[in-house]
C-alpha cells in the first residue's frame, strides 16, 4: 500500500508540474457568439478573443478541415452555411502571430428548417405475407418482387409472387450471418449483414451470389438503396453512407434531421422519384429524406396498419418498402406480418 501510494504522489507531482508549465492560450474561438444550432440559410460568424492585444499576422480558418478563408487581422470573421452538411461540423481557426501559430476548435450543429409535411395514403390492395419472413428489404425488379429476411438461422432472399406469397426462390444465408436491407442495381442484389460487416452480390435473374464485399469500416448494416449510381446505406445512425457499389468504399455522407432533432434508427430505405423514403426502427411511419440534405420533408403515419394484421407471437415492428414504378403505388409490410399493403400517397 505505502509502495502504491508513493507512486501515485509521484505521478500527481509530474501531473502538476505539467500543468504549471501549460502555455496560456493567447488567442480562442468566442464561443459565446455562436449559436445553439443553425441552418443551411444562416451564416457562421467567428470571433477571435484576444485579451492581451497581441499583434496578429493573419488567420486561417477551417471548417470540417476544409479552408473556408482567411484575414490579416482579428475582426469578425462571417461564412454562409447553404453548402454544408446537416450535422455537427468542426470550426478551427489557426491564429499567426510573431512566427508563432496557435490554433483552437469548437463545434457547431447544423439543423434542418424543412417543415416536414404530413402525407396520406389509401390502401389499394392487401396480400398474404410470410409469418416467417422477418422482413429486412422489400424491392421491385423488373415487377417482381424480392425481399430479404433477417435473423440468424433464418435469413435469406427470395424472389415473391406479391399476389399469393408464395416463394419462388429462396436463398438462404449461412447460419451465422444475419440478413438485413437489399437493393438493386446494375442487374446485382445488394444485401447488407447486421453485425458481420459484409454485403453479399447476387445475380439479380437467378439469385446466384457472385461475391461478398467487406465494409469500409467496422458498423451495423441495417437499409440500403440505390439511386441507379451509388447505393445508400444506414447503419443504426442518423448517417447514410454513400458508396462505391465494387468497393462499398465511401463516396459521401448525409445526416439526416427533421427540423431541429437528429433522426436516428432509420432502417428500410427505398428510392422513389429522387426521395429517400426511410423506415424509421420501432416507429410506426416512414419519413421522406431529401438525398442532397439529409432534411426530413414528409412523414407517413401508417399506424392504422398495424390494427389490420393478425397480432402472432412473432409479429414484431412495420419495416419494408417497395416501390412499383408501374403502378406507382408503395408496398409495405412488417417483420413476421401475415399481411403486405399497397397503398398510393394521396395529393
């Protein structure tokens, strides 16, 4: 004990000493003059405190490590935001003084000013549903339907007559991986893994799978959609990756807010007429995204679904939207549901 405690003296004694020697930062972002939250039309003002009036060469200033300008001096520093992204951004000044450089951060967030609009529908038709497909992507192609089904042990891909349920062909997943959202694109089936940070490519005639991708990083893979280009995947946050579909290397990013409140657990995603529609985890509604944003602009409360299907032991939260560009109505459905829905969004 006495051992320990001689090296913990010892320990708080260079602490403190350190601490003594700790330059004085001469020059500091004025965090008082920044606001809680912006938008995309306000403009950032920076002010540089500089209580002992020393002489100052020029300052740079940087925002997410990218030069957003600079000045010979210390006066108030003003940049427009319409070009960033929603989300938290880094603020970084680099102060040059005397042959010296000191440089200070901060953050601030960026919201959405979008008021969502509230959207309704009408139920066109209402199909039988696989009780046993935990519905992880739902997706036309070509005016068939496929889904991909999630769990482990259970997971899968199948190719749907939507009128009957019945499976034309299954796909099943190696028992250790766990199925989530699917897309398409360039005649390939895009399927993400929970937690086992890899995407599997199939044929998208035969649903033979021809490789598997690893993820840039290590994440969850929950929705993914394509704009006919990229593909667009969430992974639990508000974020959506933009990626490189040979690669799954990273192209871009959004976050994605409704007006002034982060939207995290966005899972289902389906590309329709230049929106990201966005099933929303353990929420009864899917939001409409902006893809260039990342700002919420619908919301579609499809609660009354839930009061139309058969409540089994399994049957668990809405998730699946696909969309039918020939008859332009939206297909959704839920994990385990005995029923899909076709609806159309009413003017």
């Amino acid at each position: 004990m006495k051992k320990y405690n001689a090296l913990a003296f010892i320990l708080l004694g260079l602490l403190l000493t350190h601490c003594a020697g700790t330059k004085e930062d001469l020059f500091s972002i004025n965090e008082e003059k920044l606001k809680g939250q912006y938008t995309l039309n306000d403009a950032l003002s920076v002010e540089i405190i500089n209580p002992k009036t020393e002489k100052i060469d020029s300052i740079v200033y940087e925002l997410n490590d990218t030069k957003i300008g600079s000045q010979k001096n210390g006066a108030l520093f003003t940049y427009p935001l319409k070009d960033q992204k929603l989300g938290y951004n880094e603020v970084k000044t680099s102060v040059y003084y005397g042959g010296a450089t000191e440089i200070d951060s901060t953050r601030i967030e960026i919201v959405s000013d979008v008021q969502p609009k509230l959207l309704t529908y009408t139920i066109v038709n209402t199909y039988p549903h696989d009780t046993n497909a935990y519905t992880q992507g739902l997706e036309f192609y070509n005016g068939v339907l496929y889904e991909g089904t999630g769990q482990y042990g259970k997971s899968s891909i199948r190719k749907i007559d939507f009128k009957t349920g019945t499976i034309d062909i299954k796909i099943d997943l190696e028992q250790r991986f766990f199925g989530e959202g699917i897309t398409f694109l360039n005649d390939k089936i895009y399927q993400l893994t929970w937690q086992e940070n890899t995407a599997f490519v199939y044929d998208a005639k035969t649903l033979k799978k021809e490789k598997q991708l690893t993820y840039y990083k290590k994440m969850e893979g929950w929705g993914l959609t394509s704009d006919g280009k990229h593909l667009y995947m969430t992974d639990s946050s508000e974020r959506i990756h933009i990626l490189n579909p040979d690669t799954f290397e990273p192209i871009d990013y959004i976050n994605i807010y409704s007006l002034g409140t982060k939207i995290d657990s966005v899972n289902e995603l389906e590309w329709i007429d230049g929106k990201i529609y966005g099933n929303v985890y353990q929420k009864d509604a899917l939001a409409v995204i902006n893809p260039k944003t990342g700002a919420v602009e619908g919301i579609i409360n499809l609660a009354d679904l839930k009061t139309k299907i058969t409540k089994l032991p399994d049957t668990d939260v809405l998730n699946g939207i696909a969309y039918n560009p020939a008859t332009k109505t939206i297909f959704v459905t839920g994990k385990n549901w005995d029923k899909m829905f076709e609806i159309r969004i009413n003017p």
